[in-house]
C-alpha cells in the first residue's frame, strides 16, 4: 500500500481528511492540484497517480479551462518536474 500524496488539507476542504479516499477521488484531487497546487504538490501527485493517468483525467476534465488541459503535458515533460 503506497503512502497517500503529501498535498495541503484546504484543497480539499469540503471532504473529510481523515476519511478521504485518494483513489476514489482520484479526478478532484488531479484537478485541485493542477489549478492550485505548488511544486510538491505535483510531485507528489505524479507519485501516486502517475503521468498517464494524470494526463487522462486533465485531457478528459470538465472542470479544468483550456490553458490547464495544455500546460499539464508540457509541466510532467519539462525539467522543472524531475527535479
């Protein structure tokens, strides 16, 4: 069982952190991260999640705008993220 992603409790403030189920939720956490999250954030979500399903869920999102769906294939191929 991997450990769940190290990421901000206030991203998810409307669930309950003690109870949140991170593959569950999988899409709002992507999602939340994407829009919000600092550097660790992403790193920690690439961890978990991986780049192909991330990649998935950002391509596929109704709630992410256009310039998001574009930057998170650029960010998980550049330096900054390997790091």
């Amino acid at each position: 069982m991997k450990a769940p992603p190290n990421i901000r409790r206030h991203l998810l403030w409307e669930y309950q952190w003690e109870t949140v189920d991170f593959d569950q939720l999988s899409v709002v956490v992507i999602e939340r991260i994407i829009e919000r999250g600092t550097m660790e954030e992403w790193k920690e979500m690439l961890r978990y999640y991986g780049k192909e399903w991330i990649l998935d869920i950002a391509e596929k999102s109704t709630r992410l705008d256009e310039k998001n769906k574009q930057f998170t294939p650029l960010f998980l191929e550049s330096e900054f993220i390997l790091d």
